[in-house]
C-alpha cells in the first residue's frame, strides 16, 4: 500500500512569508533520495536549491513552475513506501544508495546546496554578473527565459580610435599576403589567448597601448562589458508585454522607494586622473602576492573606500529612527552591486577593514564567482555598511546612486577613460575617471561628504608606494 507525504514550504527565515517555484529537477515518477535536491526556490533575497526530506518515488507536484506560495504550502508528495525501489534506483544511476527515511525524518534547513563544479548552461540566456566583474565560464542556467535570446550585438567601448599601423616589438598582427584588410589589430601572443579563452573578438576591442596594441586590460574590460550587458532582443511590432515583478526585484523595488522617500539624499562629484592608479593595478598584478587574484581598478577604489571610512567613521553608520539614535559601526561590510538577471543584488564583504589588499582582492573575486553563478546566498546580503556599484562596467561616467537602508552612504565608481587632461602644465592624455557619493544628509553634512569622497579621490590619484608598502 503506498504510503504518500506530503512536504510543504519550510520556514525561509529573515521576515520571508513566500517564495517562488523557479524549477523543478524532479517529475512524477522519479525516485529520490533523501536530502537530494528536488527544486529551486526563489525569495527575495536569494536562490536556493530545495533538499527532499524524503526518500521514496515522486507521486505527485504540487505548485507548478513560476508560481509563488506561502510557507507551509504543500509542494510535492513523495510516496515513502517505494524508498527501497528509490535507493535501488538511485544506486543504479549513481552508483550508490541513499540513506533511508523514517517517520522521524526532520524538515531540512534552507542550506545552499553547493553548485556543479561544471555545470554546463541549458540555455543561452544572460548570466549573473558582479559589477566591475566578467564571467569567466558559462554559469548554470537558472531559469528558461520567456524570449529566445538573439545574438548579443558586439560591445561599445570607448576607447579612441586607432589607425592601422604595421606589427612591431613582438606584436602580432594578422595579416595574410594578397589581402587588404580594413584595419589591423595589435597584440601580444598572451592577450590574444585570453582575447580566444574569453570569447573576445579582438576586431571590436580598440586598443589602449602604445600605437594603438591592445593590452590585457583592454580585453579584461571588453569582458566585463560583454558580460554586464543585456542580450539584445527586438521589440516586437505592436501589443504589449506584462512582466510579473517578484523575488529580487520586488524586495529591490520596494527598499529603493522606501529610500528614496525617507532618506535625505546629497549627491557629489569629482572628476579624478587615475594614471598612477591603473600603473598600480599592473605593478600589483606583477607581484607574487596577487599571482591567484584578479586585480581590476575596483580593488583599489574599495581601499580608497575602507581608508577613508577609517578616518572618518561617520560615513559608516546608520539612522535609527526608533531609538532616535545614530548607530556608528566600527566594523565594515563593504557592500559591492550585482546586476543579476532576477534583479539587483548587493552582496558584502564582511569586515573588510581587516583584510589585507590580496585577501581583499580575493574576497571580491569570489564575491563576483558567486554572483556569476547565481549562488549568492541571504547572509551574503545581510548587514551592509556601506556600498560601492561599479555602472563604470556599463560605459557609464557616473550617476546618482541611491542608498542602501541601513547604510548612510554609496560610491558610483564611473568609466575609466582616456581622455586629454592638463598634467603638469601640458595637456595629455590621462586615464581619468568620476565618482559620486550619495550620502545621508541627516548623519552626513556637506562638509564630512566632500572631505570623504576628496579622501578618497586622493588615494586614487595617487596609491603609490604607501600602498604597496601595505602589503
């Protein structure tokens, strides 16, 4: 006689009531194991694989897919009398059994479940990207898109243009005898092979160094580009389209109005020459030290950030308005922005003050891997103190970013562009860049946010060799 359970919507935690089916990996008919992951589910912080409590064949699904319920909403029924069927099953695929489930069987706990070492993509859609960051590998798909992707059109870089000029000092140029090409494109062996490993077409990458050769940074920022974008799709002719706002961007929605119309914004600029920094960045890259991290001008923008915070603490609290209080954190979870395909997510480095730049420079690489892979989890997004959100990635010079609750300031770090700039009494070319602080105006006066954000371009002007003496 079967013997069906039923097994309903545990309790997600952190004040969240509902969440939503994204996918189910299991169908009526299937054996499980317990603790085998059956469906991912969505809240509005995080997705989730879902572990079975039960071992036994799937009977029945519950919720469909794209549907949002509520805790203890029953899900899936799972008949229990077939576990010896399941585990011979299971043991058939995978050589081995799962363990049996008794009446006892607790509910699981929402733990993430660990993703595939190499999992491949079932789709062609876009992939979660950290700002200032590009993905390296394709991620999992997480979810079908409604639309048939088509081909993403090539990156807009800003870079100036370049004229045709013959090979030289080692640099490979692809030209073939008899035939006229219509521009020729300037590299190292090195940077055409990680040009080919990340998928770049060096023709639409304009080069930054010397006569015009594109250099390593100019492929890893084409990356960034090409993984930040959306895909391009055409807008269909007539009718319209109704998108279901839910998870992420619901949660993201409701906190960035709730900002907006509660927090006294002041925004500030500066207009900044960041030479000697992207120099540092290809020094630090040099150094054994950094041999395992990604080095990106972000790394150091986050320094300029923790330094500042450092002398001045009050840009790294908070407004509580019930107790009428300020609330100064001397701890830093510096908050970086991720544009994910569920929305806008701001995962954080916990106590980033007491990290060294390397430590640091491999927090925010696999702050960007868990993003990129869709796996960020709720207590990665919990508790932030301050933010940084890199819309330089996007070719974007700046903007007027709104601040997270519970933080009293954000950092827009802008592109970095070449541009002509007076230095030293002549007119040259410069890596120059913008930022802009938003800040709290009822803990932060004008004067403390422009000595931060002038504290900040300061260091980025010029790390020099205090900072490599950090190390």
């Amino acid at each position: 006689m079967a013997s069906l359970k039923q097994f309903k919507l545990p309790d997600v935690g952190e004040g969240l009531t509902e969440a939503e089916i994204s996918r189910w990996h299991v169908k009526p008919g299937d054996a499980v194991t317990q603790n085998q992951p059956i469906c991912e589910i969505e809240t509005a912080k995080a997705l989730v694989e879902l572990p079975s409590p039960f071992a036994g064949v799937v009977s029945e699904l519950l919720v469909p897919e794209g549907t949002t319920v509520d805790v203890g909403t029953p899900l899936i029924t799972i008949d229990v009398s077939a576990t010896g069927d399941a585990e011979r099953a299971a043991a058939t695929d995978v050589g081995g059994a799962g363990e049996p489930a008794g009446e006892s069987t607790p509910v699981p706990t929402l733990e993430r479940a660990p993703a595939p070492a190499e999992a491949p993509s079932e789709e062609g859609g876009r992939t979660s990207v950290l700002v200032g960051y590009g993905p390296r590998a394709e991620a999992p798909a997480r979810r079908r898109p409604r639309h048939a992707p088509s081909p993403p059109a090539p990156p807009v870089h800003s870079w100036p243009s370049v004229a045709p000029i013959p090979a030289t000092n080692g640099v490979e140029s692809p030209v073939e005898e008899g035939v006229e090409h219509a521009s020729v494109v300037l590299a190292k062996p090195p940077v055409r092979k990680l040009a080919r490993d990340l998928g770049i077409d060096l023709a639409t990458v304009r080069g930054s160094g010397p006569d015009g050769i594109v250099t390593r940074a100019d492929v890893e920022a084409a990356a960034d580009a090409d993984a930040a974008g959306h895909v391009a799709t055409p807008m269909p002719r007539g009718g319209e389209e109704r998108i279901p706002v839910h998870g992420v961007r619901k949660a993201t929605a409701a906190a960035m109005t709730a900002s907006a119309f509660t927090i006294p914004h002041v925004t500030e600029f500066v207009t900044i020459d960041v030479t000697n920094s992207m120099n540092t960045v290809e020094r630090l890259r040099e150094l054994p030290e950094f041999s395992d991290v990604k080095v990106t001008p972000l790394l150091l923008v986050a320094k300029a950030v923790l330094l500042g915070v450092e002398r001045y603490p009050m840009i790294n609290s908070v407004w509580d308005d019930r107790h009428e209080e300020i609330v100064v954190r001397h701890y830093v979870n510096l908050g970086i922005a991720a544009a994910t395909p569920r929305g806008l997510v701001v995962p954080n480095i916990k106590h980033a003050e007491a990290l060294s730049l390397p430590k640091l420079g491999r927090s925010l690489n696999a702050l960007a891997t868990t993003a990129r892979e869709g796996r960020t989890s709720v207590a990665d997004m919990q508790h932030g103190t301050f933010t940084i959100t890199n819309v330089g990635v996007f070719g974007i010079d700046t903007g007027t970013p709104i601040i997270n609750p519970g933080e009293a300031a954000i950092l827009a770090f802008g592109a970095v562009r070449e541009q002509p700039w007076v230095h030293r009494g002549r007119v040259r070319p410069r890596w120059v860049t913008t930022l802009a602080l938003s800040f709290d105006h009822r803990i932060i006066d004008g004067e403390l946010g422009s000595r931060f954000l002038r504290d900040v371009a300061n260091f980025l002007e010029d790390p020099g060799a205090s900072l490599l003496a950090r190390l």
